[in-house]
C-alpha cells in the first residue's frame, strides 16, 4: 500500500534536466497525503498521515471553512549515490479542504504522534444546529 502520491523524477532524470537546464530544471514534486475528515455533529476532526515530520514541519491555516494543511518533506538523499530505487516521497504539499460549514478557528485543536496529524474543529455557532424548546400556554 502507498500513503504518498508525487511527481516522479527518479535521480538520473533530474541529473539530466540539471545538464540541459541548469538551475531553471530544479523539480520540486507537489507530495500528497491521505485524509480522513469525520462529521462529529459539533466539530469535524482530521486526520492525516504525515510520517516523518514535527509540530514545526506543518502550517495550518484556517479561514471560514476552508483549511489549509502545508509543509514540506524533506530527505538527505547522496547525489553521488547510485540509488536502485527512490521511493520515499519529498516535496512540498499543499493541500486545502472545503468543509460543508464554517468552523471556529479560535478553538481549534492540533496534535501530531507517530506521524498522524489529529486536527479537532468545532463547528461556528452558527453553524451547530439548535433545539428550541416549546412553550405552551
């Protein structure tokens, strides 16, 4: 099973874009990642598989009801080697989501163990569903 998806552009190609091109063949493959996102009635809560990365490593930006994960990952990998297979991903990513309703940034909750990304997002006020109560008389 693959968690990332990217550009490939094994070694020996991009030592040849590097030859014909110089600095203007520099690739940088965009790196996707598998989401989950559950609807738990008052808040949606994420979850993403981000192996290999800190706190530091993600930016997470929230506006009305779109949220956007960013990053990059990163691997020392020896230019002079002769690699029989590059898998692991590197690259940025980028990725934004359109919720169904606004949430509340302010009380947002964050935590990345073993390389799994939990984002907790409660739903805006105005976006929670009521009760009302019925008076009679």
């Amino acid at each position: 099973m693959s968690f990332y998806l990217n550009t490939p552009v094994n070694v020996s190609t991009r030592r040849m874009l590097n030859r014909w091109f110089g600095d203007m063949a520099e690739v940088t493959p965009e790196v996707s990642f598998p989401i989950d996102i559950k609807d738990e009635g008052e808040a949606y809560t994420f979850s993403a598989l981000l192996p290999g990365l800190t706190a530091e490593d993600v930016n997470i930006q929230i506006q009305s009801n779109v949220v956007s994960l960013q990053g990059e990952l990163k691997h020392e990998r020896d230019e002079k080697a002769s690699y029989l297979l590059v898998e692991r991903p590197a690259g940025k990513f980028n990725r934004s989501i359109e919720l169904p309703e606004a949430v509340d940034a302010a009380k947002a909750e964050a935590s990345l163990v073993n390389g799994v990304l939990t984002l907790r997002l409660p739903k805006a006020e105005e976006a929670r569903p009521r009760s009302i109560k019925v008076n009679t008389k």
